[in-house]
C-alpha cells in the first residue's frame, strides 16, 4: 500500500475524533447551548419539588412510598394527586414456603370416541414400510383414554428454564414426552435447549398433540418421520437482529426415533438444520414459513413391509435418511382481532430418500439387499373459526412411496406404485380458551381398495397454568 | 444431495454475514410496547431517545395475542419491554420472551417492566378457580382506564427509562416531572368535568373498566360476559335483561376492540344505550394520545349519559 494511500485512511479515521477539535466560536455557542438545557432542567425539577411540598403541607400526611428504585440521582419528581398513597402498590408479597418455588404445572386430559369401517389392527399405509410400534392409523376403536399429559416448568436459576411433559397413556405406560432445559441469558438472539424435545423441523413437529387442530397427525408425518420427531440432543436457534423474522436452528441428537434407530455410536444420530421466516403483512395478516433438513442413521431398523404376496412380513433396514420438509403457515384475522373470527392455512411437503441395505423376512428368509427409496408426502389444511367458539376445518393430504429400489431383493417385496391419499374435515366447540371438543370426519385411504371411514369424537381440557402457545 | 445441502449451508452463511454486517445502528432506546397506552406513556416520557414499537393495536384483545413472528423479531432487537403484566399477556408474552434469545427482556431483568407492579389492583380474586373464568391471580389487569394509575406508572417507567439509559437520565426525570404536571391538572379537569358521573349505573361487557369506576364512581350493576374472558350467552344476556327490571342500569359499555353486537343486543332490549368507549390509545379517532384517550373517554361517557337522561 502506498504511504499517502495509507496516512490518508489514517486521516479518515481520525477525523470524526472529538479530541481534533478546536475551540471555535461555534463551539461556545454549543456550550451555551448545553448550559442553558442544564438551567432549564433545574427550574422544572425545582418547581416540581416545590408543588409536590405544597401538596404533603397541604394534606399533611406523608408522600407516598415511591414503589420504584431509581437508581439515579434524578429523583422523579411527580405531582402527586390527592389520593396517590392508596393506589400505590402494596410491597410485593412474596409467596410464603417452600410451595413459592413450585413450578407452574398443567394437565391436559383428552379421550376419544373412534368408529372406523376398517379393522384398525390392520392399518397399513401401502408402499410405506414403517416401525412395529409406529403409531399410525386411527388408533382403537370405540372408547378409549387419549394420551394424559402432565406438564411442569419453571425458571431454574437466572440463566436456565427447565420443562418436561410426561405423558400418561391410555394403556397406563408412561413416557417421557419431553425434558429439557433451555438457556434464557444467552443474549445475541442464541437459545441452547438441551435434553429430550420435538424436533423444530417443519411447522408441526414440534406442537404437542393437544394444539393440533385435528384429532391425528397428518398421513405424511405418520410415515415419514414417526407421527412426530421427539429426540435427545441439543438444539441452538439464532434470530436475526433484524425486523423480518428470520430464525435459524441446529440440532443434534441420538437419533432414537423413527426414521432413524438407536445405533449405540458416540456420534450423532441425527443432526438436523431449520430455517425459518416470517412476518406480518397489514394487520390483519401474518405468516411464517422454512425449510428444514434433517439426516438420521438407522441400524437393524426393524420395519414391516408386505411381501410380494400381500402378506406382512419383518425387515431390517441399516443406512441414512435424508429428509427435507418446506413449511408454511398463514393466519388471518379482521385487524388482527382473533376473537370473533379467524383463519389459518398451513401446508408441508416432506420428502425423504432412504440408502442402504435392507434384510428382507429376518429370520426366515434372511435375504440382504441393496435398497433406495425416495418416498414424499404433502399435505395442506384450513381452520377457520366463524364465531366465537366454533371453528371448522379441513385437510387434504397424499403420500407417493418413491419407487423404492429393493436390488437384489427386487420381487420379493410388494411395489404396487398406490398413491395413498385421505380428506378429512372437522368441526370443533371450544367453551373457553381451557376446553375443546371435537367432531372429525375421515376418509383414508392409504391402502388399495379398502377405503376406512373414520369417526372420531374428542375431548381435550387443559387445567392448571394457563399455557402460552406457538404461533 | 449432499451437495445441494452444502449449498443451503453457505447459503445460510452468507446470510449470517450479510445481516451480521448490516446490523441496524441504533442510538436510541428500543421500546417494545405491549399495549398502545404504554407506548404512548414511553413516547411522553422518552420522546426522541427512544425508538418505540407497539405489539397490539386497539382493535384487538390483548389478552388474545398470538406469538406472531414478527412480534418475536421486535422482542429479539428491543432494549426494554413494557407491558402491563398481572397475567395481562400471559398467553403470549411468555413464549415472545423465551424465543426473543434476548437476556435483557428476561423477568427480573431491568429491561423487563409490568405496569401492574407499581399499582393497586382491584378484583384480586379471594379464591382461584377457572369455574370464575379466566380470572388473573394479581387481580384485574385493565389499570389503564385511571388517568391516577398512570400517573403512578409514569414514575416507575421515568426511574426504569434512567437506569437503563443513563447518559439521557436527565432528559426522562426532566419529561416525566412536566409530564406530571400536565397530567396532574389534566386528571383535575377530567375529574371536575365527570363529576356528574357519580353514582351513574351502567353495564359491562367484560369487566373492562373497574379502574375507570373507581376513579369516577361509576356504578357497574352487571356484566356481559359470564364470567371474565367467556363470550356472552344468549341465555345470560336475557337474565341480565331480566335483572336490569329490579336494578336499572343507564348505559352499556364496551371497549372498542369487542364484537359490539352483545352491548346492542342490550341496547334494543333494555331501552339503555350502548357506548364504546377507545379503551387505549387510538381506540378512537380522538384518542391519539394518552391525554387525547380520557379527554374522549370523558366526552362519551357525559353525552352519553345526558342523552340517557
């Protein structure tokens, strides 16, 4: 770099420093300036004072306690008004005991009516190969106790919050739906959540069963990422400093949960990465949306599948999932007034490729094989509350297995190329904001000529703290 | 797919980059304002060192608010937060300040100020039980329909606007001492003008304005809503049709973001006529500022209650 280039950048920088400058007739008139501000300041603060003494000689009664701590000199000197003591606040009473310190804890009890033209024990959804346990389908029939799930939260320290959702099963088993602890003092737009949590990937991943606006999860989260993706792990989420929303997420986890397995490694199951963004547009719009990624490794994923013949059969699958979901939701209400009535459209498109080899029949038939899939999914739903406590709703939703490519298992595995597809509508009655109850009609139809219509009838009622939830 | 991952990657990174560098330079304090009335209280206040946002507008329910993203991205750059606390927002301003990263926002933290703090509450419930409705622990949250109540809170927000912004600590003590005085002889005149007032009974539609009755002596003989936060039934706007027979009411108010129709349903059957009233600042044309929202308040509710006459 030349020399005068560089004591000219030198200059530059140097000019704006107060400490070049001279004392000029302009200056003094600033300084003029600052001293009569300062005089001016005094004479309010001064006739401030001298009234509020009017007033305590007037009333001869004592000022009221300043419920503030200025931590200033400035006193804020305010008139004060006849009766200002006895709308002061009382000294915060803390709460006495222990019981203070307790966290906030709510219950959300659910139960569900179901009435289904199909056996629910043989529900499938054709082409998709999924966990034994994997809770797809309308569930049981008739009556039954919807998930129970018991929520406590609370601030640890002035740094973290803690909270778990523990959820009681119809079938009494219990399980840990989420625990996690989250950082509150990290600043720079960072959060640090770390334990067991939803997934932040895609817009309904993380919400929890009972803010759903329909009594399932949609077919296309069912079969590709487990109904919904819960794991152990950390997640950190970044928000722009910026006035557009622009919110952007990291995950790592054990990959526990379909589409991935318990592999037992040191390493990372799954790692995830989210984008999202969002905004209003007037006042009565707003809407957000993202894309997500997510990669997950299976080991011995234990599937059933259905053999060329039609019949079930149990396969093993190890290698990775690669999952990409595009989310967007969009909300309506008259100037953002949601009382009277409001609308929301939401819709996700979910696609998936599945590598690595696949045991076809363990232990039967035992045959390894090359296998890719590349299944995908969409879905798209309106919820519209025409008056005050009721809303009406209605989803449609496809899946396309992605013609999976079995290798040397080709033939042995059924590949019909079926479409599976399912419309649902529903109409929901809530009392007040704590409780709802739920009419839904469906029909689905995930596997080739056996059409299931499904009635549900469902109660979801939420006690104890009042819960804050997601957009 | 790999690559087209890594290209997302950078992509995300050129981003980062991009807003990491254009980082808006703000000198003044950013104000993030649950409410239209706190917002105008920091604009009377704070003037042109702060920057001031408003969450919700009076046209809707502050205690229906969602988490809206952009509400999170105001939260995310703002400096202090001033709501009106007593679970007022507790359906959404939680989660704003969990997603927000923003430490300074956090309850206990300087940049954190609940209005209903610095005031005495009314309907603190005795017993909590949601067969009450949606009832608030600390008591009715509404406290911004008593200009004395503001006066309170505007000592409290000048001593937090101080401590939290020192250099300009002089410029707030020296705008809330003349905002003190303004307000003093305006709530004087206000008072004087609403004297007639005393003893007026009138009907609620939600039990919005118990600060408002306190302060002017109103008289509130029944409420729309069942219970606080649940819609009026047709079942129990006839029972308090039926009960205004024994104990006449002379006015039914509403605040302006409520659905009018249950106060007009009074209205015709009850013979009384319903009056909105703007609630918060810009409720009303001629409530453009704070001053501006009791000098209507005070106007509507003295023609009303002359026309009612």
């Amino acid at each position: 770099m030349p020399k005068s280039l560089l004591a000219a950048l030198v200059l530059a920088l140097a000019a704006p420093c107060p400490a070049l400058a001279v004392d000029s007739p302009a200056d003094i008139a600033a300084l003029r300036r600052e001293m009569a501000a300062i005089r001016a300041d005094y004479e309010v603060r001064l006739r401030a004072l001298e009234q509020r003494l009017q007033a305590a000689e007037a009333r001869a009664t004592p000022a009221p306690p300043m419920p503030v701590q200025p931590p200033v000199a400035a006193a804020p000197a305010a008139a004060t008004l006849p009766s200002a003591p006895a709308l002061a606040a009382p000294a915060a009473a803390a709460g006495s005991g222990a019981s203070s310190f307790n966290p906030a804890v709510s219950l959300i009890l659910s139960g569900l009516y179901a009435r289904t033209s199909q056996d629910p024990a043989r529900y499938a959804i054709s082409g998709f190969q999924l966990p034994v346990d994997a809770e797809v389908g309308p569930g049981s029939r008739g009556f039954s106790l919807a998930e129970t799930e018991l929520g406590l939260s609370a601030q640890i320290d002035p740094w973290l919050r803690g909270a778990a959702a523990i959820a009681l099963h119809g079938d009494d088993s219990v399980s840990v739906e989420e625990a996690f602890i989250q950082t509150t003092a990290l600043g720079r737009g960072l959060t640090l959540k770390a334990g067991r949590f939803f997934s932040g990937v895609g817009y309904l991943n993380a919400q929890h069963a009972h803010t759903w606006d329909f009594v399932d999860n949609p077919l296309a989260y069912q079969a590709l990422l487990g109904t919904q993706y819960g794991d152990d792990g950390a997640r950190l989420s970044w928000l722009a400093p910026t006035d557009q929303f622009i919110e952007l997420g990291l995950e790592v986890g054990r990959g526990r949960g379909f589409p991935g397995s318990d592999t037992g490694r040191n390493g990372a199951g799954m790692t995830a990465v989210t984008a999202h963004t969002g905004g209003d547009v007037g006042d009565s719009h707003s809407w957000r949306a993202g894309v997500s990624w997510q990669h997950t490794r299976a080991d011995e994923q234990a599937l059933v599948g259905q053999a060329a013949g039609g019949s079930a059969v149990t396969n093993a699958f190890s290698g990775r999932t690669r999952l990409w979901i595009a989310d967007a939701v969009w909300k309506w209400a008259p100037n953002g007034n949601a009382s009277r009535t409001h609308f929301k459209l939401q819709g996700e498109y979910l696609r998936a490729t599945r590598s690595g080899s696949l045991v076809y029949d363990v232990g039967n038939t035992d045959s390894a094989g090359d296998y890719r899939a590349t299944p995908s999914g969409w879905y798209v739903q309106g919820v519209y509350q025409f008056m005050p406590r009721w809303r009406v709703g209605l989803r449609t939703e496809a899946l396309n297995a992605g013609a999976p490519d079995y290798g040397a298992n080709a033939g042995l595995l059924a590949s019909t190329g079926f479409r599976p597809r399912k419309d649902a509508a529903m109409v929901d009655f809530n009392p007040s904001e704590f409780s709802r109850v739920r009419l839904q009609l469906a029909r689905d139809r995930s596997q080739p000529g056996a059409s299931d219509n499904q009635l549900f009838l469902q109660y979801q009622m939420s006690l104890g703290a009042h819960g804050a939830h997601g957009y | 797919m790999t690559t087209t991952f890594n290209s997302f990657v950078r992509l995300l990174a050129g981003l980062c980059v991009l807003l990491m560098t254009t980082l808006p330079a703000h000198a003044a304090l950013r104000v993030l304002a649950c409410e239209p009335e706190w917002g105008a209280l920091v604009l009377e206040l704070g003037g042109k060192q702060v920057d001031v946002s408003v969450a919700t507008s009076a046209r809707q329910d502050p205690h229906q608010i969602q988490a809206r993203p952009s509400l999170i991205a105001r939260a995310r750059n703002a400096d202090l937060v001033v709501c009106t606390g007593a679970e007022l927002e507790i359906g959404w301003l939680p989660l704003l300040l969990q997603q927000s990263g923003n430490a300074a926002l956090q309850p206990g933290a300087p940049g954190n100020f609940a209005a209903a703090d610095y005031v005495s509450k009314l309907d603190v419930p005795t017993q909590l039980d949601r067969s009450q409705g949606d009832v608030h622990a600390a008591g009715n949250p509404h406290i911004q329909t008593d200009p004395r109540r503001i006066a309170l809170v505007s000592q409290a927000l000048a001593a937090r606007l101080q401590q939290l912004d020192p250099p300009h600590a002089a410029d707030y003590a020296r705008a809330q001492a003349e905002f003190a005085t303004r307000w003093q002889r305006a709530t004087e005149r206000w008072t004087a003008q609403a004297a007639p007032l005393r003893g007026l009974p009138v009907v609620s539609q939600h039990k919005a304005f118990v600060y408002l009755y306190d302060w002017l002596g109103l008289k509130e003989v029944a409420v729309l809503e069942p219970k606080p936060g649940i819609e009026p039934t047709a079942s129990h706007l006839q029972a308090v049709q039926a009960a205004l027979k024994a104990t006449p009411a002379r006015l039914v108010l509403y605040a302006a973001y409520q659905d009018p129709r249950p106060s007009d349903w009074l209205s015709r059957n009850a013979g009384i006529p319903a009056l909105k009233l703007p609630f918060t600042v810009g409720g009303s044309d001629a409530a453009n500022d704070l001053f501006g929202l009791f000098d209507d308040t005070v106007a509507r509710l003295l023609a009303a209650a002359g026309a009612a006459r």
